[in-house]
C-alpha cells in the first residue's frame, strides 16, 4: 500500500491485520487519522482564544471486536503542556475538540456511497 503523497508505503494485507507479519492495517491507520486530526482541532481551538499551546501529543486507540469484525470503541488520548490554562478550561477544549474534528465526526456515523465497476 502507498499514500498518494508518498509519505508511507508498507506492507498491507489481511495478515498484516489478522496475522504476524509486519505491516499496518486499517485500525492503525484510522487511529493515526484521528489522533492527528484531533490534535490539530485541539490546537486550532485553544489558539483561536489566546492559548498557544507548547505541546500536544495525541494517540488514538482503535479497538476491533474480533467476534463481529466491527469497530466497537476508540479512545483518543492527550497530553498537552498550555501555559496559562486552568484543567477545567483545558478539558472544556479538549471534550469540543472532540466533538469537532471531522474525523471524529465520519466516524460517529456517516453516510457511505459506493461506486463499483467490474472490468
């Protein structure tokens, strides 16, 4: 598999998923997505108030339900260090950011349209 920037290329397959061989598979790269987006929702709003934030760092923990193969939790870590910010207007930010990464929004419920050729 290779990102059309050509940022990453690497092995992708089911048994990079399900398996042991090395690569990355659909959760990691969704968790990545969300984690970066997420971070710069974060970042973007606390510096739109005056808070300039020194450091964000952000995970995303995709969980996949091996029974039913679905995506049945993510959770989305943060750590940040904002000078001049108290932790309950810190969290006020953190749960809006949240809300309003567009990642976070795609994955609590979108619409999926589906064009397929067979050649």
């Amino acid at each position: 598999m290779e990102l059309g920037s050509g940022m990453f290329s690497g092995e992708y397959s089911f048994v990079t998923r399900f398996g042991d061989e090395d690569g990355t598979n659909p959760e990691e790269l969704i968790a990545a997505a969300h984690a970066g987006c997420y971070a710069m929702a974060l970042s973007g709003a606390l510096g739109e108030e005056g808070y300039e934030p020194e450091r964000i760092h952000a995970k995303a923990h995709v969980h996949l339900d091996d029974d039913s193969l679905s995506i049945d939790q993510i959770t989305l870590e943060v750590e940040a260090t904002v000078p001049d910010i108290d932790e309950e207007t810190f969290m006020e930010f953190a749960r809006g950011a949240k809300e309003d990464c567009p990642v976070s929004k795609v994955l609590a419920g979108a619409e999926i349209d589906l064009d397929a050729t067979l050649a």
